[in-house]
C-alpha cells in the first residue's frame, strides 16, 4: 500500500479577507465581522488578524468585541459573496489535485501523492497553491501536508496565519508532542478539563498516559480515539465525490432481542463510532435516524431534526433516545439496530450568518445550543460495554 500524503489548506481570516479584497482600505486593518457596533446581539463570524490581539474571536458577542477593539471597523457580511468566494477556492484546489474534499467553506483536503512530482517537492507544491491563491483571488491561507487529514489538519492550524508546514513521514508523533492537547480534534474544552485533573497538558503526556488511567475517566472508544490521535494516527482518505451526505452504523443482533435497555447500549456505542466519523470528516449533522428491523424483517426509520448542527455525542445520542419509544411502540423483537446522522454542514461554523435571520431568531438557535450544551458533558454519554459488537457492525 501507497503511505499517502494529504494536504489540508485553510483560508486565513476567510470573511475579514474576502471583505478586504472587495474593499482594498480595510487592508490591514482590524476588521470584526458579523455586525455593526449598533448591532448589539450579534456575534462575531470572524476576525481579521489585526484585531485579533485585542482578544477578539469568532462567537463572541458583538458588543464584547466593540468594547475590546473600540477602534475596530465592524461590518455585517455578505453571505454570497463568501460562497462565490468559496467556489473560486474549489476551482483552484481542483486545479491542483482531483482528489479534493472541501470541509467546511474555507478549508478542504487534498490526496496530493499522485501530484508531488509535477512540483518537484512537496515544498514546490504547496508554494505553487499558495500563490494562486494570492494571484487569483489576493487570498492568504494556511498550508500543511502530512500522512492523514488530522496531522495535516493540526499542523496548517499551527501554521497560521500564511503558513506552510510540512510533517515528514513518519514524523507526526513527534511533531504533535510538544502541542497542547486541544489542539486535537475531538478534546473540546470538557475534555480538555478532564485531562488536565490527570496531569495531561501536551499530546505527549497524553501519548504516554496508560490507557487504563484515561479509562476511569473516558468510555472504551474514546479512550481508544484519544490514543490514535496523539500517537499521530488518522485517517488518510479523501473523498473526491465530496463529503458523504450521511454517516451511519447499524448491526443485527446474535439473537433478536426484546432487551431495550441493552438495545439502548448498542445504539451508544452506534452512536459514539458514527460521531467519531463524522468529526473525521469535520462535518456536523442536522438529523439524527434511528433504523430498526423487527424479527419479520419489518424495517422502519424514525427521524428527528436538531435545533442545530452538531457533532456532540451527547446531543446525538439524547436525540436517539428520543426516538426509541417510537420504535418500541411495536413488542416484535429486534433484529436489528441502526442510527444514522445526515443533513450534514462543514463542522466548527454552528454559528449562522445574520442575514436573512431576525434577531429572535438568532437568540433562540444560539441558546439552543448552549442550553443543549451545558445540560450534557461528553461524559453523560453512557458506554455499552456489555455489548459485543465484533465484526457484525456494518456501515
Ligand atoms: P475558520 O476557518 O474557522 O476561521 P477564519 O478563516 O475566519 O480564520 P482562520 O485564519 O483562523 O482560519 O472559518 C471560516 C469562516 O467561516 C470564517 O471566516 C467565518 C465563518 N465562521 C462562521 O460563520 N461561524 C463560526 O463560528 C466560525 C468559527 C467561522
Ligand atoms: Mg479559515
């Protein structure tokens, strides 16, 4: 087998950078994004680098970000003009390798092991998408190429802004050691707490941690998942047809079941490994499926929509849970169980953009989520560990 090399290129301050080419005198200056000073509920979509040192970021509220950077020019935004934006950056990538997935409206990985050479180096390539991007759209962005999307990922994040960073094969434990440990996908701030009440600040302390300690805090999987990531293991695929419109798992049982609450088991771990994908591919979900298939091969879905994307187990699963009463409204045993998430959006941007939305509106979604937030840590979610699912889980 081929050890691929993936790049994972990220716009720089993407909304700021697109307005300050629309507008060449806000260049270099510090540009918030997301709304007037007036606009005193709004939130911050991004920051241009020169306001950053004030504090500034996005999902701050307006007025905060007004009274750190009273100086800073605020503008609301334009939401075509970043999509027309990012359509432009597509084209470009696609250019360079057809193996491109875009992740989210400003980043996308490429599978560039088949392309190194027309570039002569990995170096020559990166340079060459760099300035493209400067040449046709006047663009920063940040470049990393590594084994898997998450080193690449980690790496052009460390690499900002107008970066480039290349992690040699082979290297890639080596080089996320000395890197806090949020810098990895999956360790949010909840996580981030737990580690550090076990003496983890770095992915090398976290390298190094036996797995049993990590296990009286963490469930199996994620114990399991926290590992790969700070050994430097990640996946290495690139979906050139795009992201996948939905992510799923589903197993049929040994012996048909009436047990719901072992059932309920299985559809948590269903649940913890089909969120582990979809955060994989940086990708949030809107709807939640519970699929279930009665001891007469009867098989119904139950569908729910979220109030907003989300990739949060907790979430997720509590949103499954919801469903099952439905499916327990028949007494048939269970062959098998399934749950799915689709409705997809590029991850990190729960965030909407104002336009088009009331300020009532804006509240409720953005409460939502902080109530949804708050109300369950990554540990509410429940293991199952009794279940034995090997080699009977399908995609
Ligand atoms: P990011 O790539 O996360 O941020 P960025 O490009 O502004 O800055 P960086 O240099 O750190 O990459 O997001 C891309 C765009 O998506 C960002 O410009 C604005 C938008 N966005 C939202 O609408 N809501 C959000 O919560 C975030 C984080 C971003
Ligand atoms: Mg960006």
């Amino acid at each position: 087998m081929v050890a691929r090399r993936i790049l994972h290129v990220d716009m720089d301050a993407f909304f700021a950078s697109v307005e300050q080419v629309r507008d060449p005198s806000l260049r270099g200056k510090p540009l918030v994004v997301g709304g007037l000073k007036t606009d005193t509920r709004g939130v911050v979509l991004t920051a241009s680098y020169e306001a950053r040192p004030f504090g500034v970021h996005s999902a701050m509220p307006i007025a905060e970000a007004a009274r750190l950077c009273p100086h800073g020019i605020f503008i609301r935004g334009n939401r075509s003009l970043y999509s027309e934006t990012s359509r432009q950056v597509r084209e470009i990538l696609s250019e360079i390798s057809p193996v491109m997935e875009m992740a989210s409206i400003d980043e996308a990985y490429l599978d560039v092991t088949g392309c190194v050479t027309l570039y002569d180096s990995e170096d020559g390539l990166a340079a060459h998408l760099k300035g493209e991007m400067r040449r046709r759209l006047e663009l920063p962005c940040t470049v990393a190429i590594a084994a898997n999307r998450l080193v690449a990922k980690v790496a052009a994040g460390e690499g900002k802004p107008d970066g480039y960073v290349r992690v040699p094969p082979g290297e890639e434990a080596a080089y996320l050691r000395p890197l806090p440990v949020k810098v990895l996908p999956g360790v949010g701030p909840k996580t981030q707490q737990v580690l550090v009440l076990l003496g983890i600040a770095t992915v090398g302390d976290l390298a190094d941690m036996p797995e049993r300690t990590l296990a009286q805090r963490f469930g199996e999987l994620t114990v399991v998942n926290l590992k790969r990531a700070a050994q430097g293991q990640g996946s290495d695929v690139v979906a050139a047809g795009g992201p996948p419109k939905s992510l799923g798992r589903e197993t049929t049982f040994e012996k048909d079941s009436s047990d719901w609450t072992a059932i309920r088991r299985t559809l948590a771990v269903l649940t913890e490994r089909t969120l582990f994908a979809l955060r994989a591919h940086q990708l949030e979900a809107r709807c939640v499926t519970l699929k279930v298939r009665y001891v007469d091969f009867q098989t119904q879905t139950f569908s729910q929509t979220l109030p907003a994307p989300t990739a949060q187990d907790p979430v997720i699963a509590d949103a499954v849970n919801k469903l099952v009463p439905k499916a327990q409204e028949r007494s048939a045993p269970v062959r098998l169980i399934g749950m799915s998430v689709s409705d997809l959006v590029g991850g990190q941007h729960q965030i909407p953009l104002l336009e088009g939305k009331t300020d009532a509106q804006w509240e409720r979604a953005l409460a939502t989520v902080d109530a949804l937030r708050s109300a369950h840590g990554f540990d509410a979610l429940r293991f199952g560990r009794s279940v034995d699912l090997a080699g009977r889980e399908s995609q």
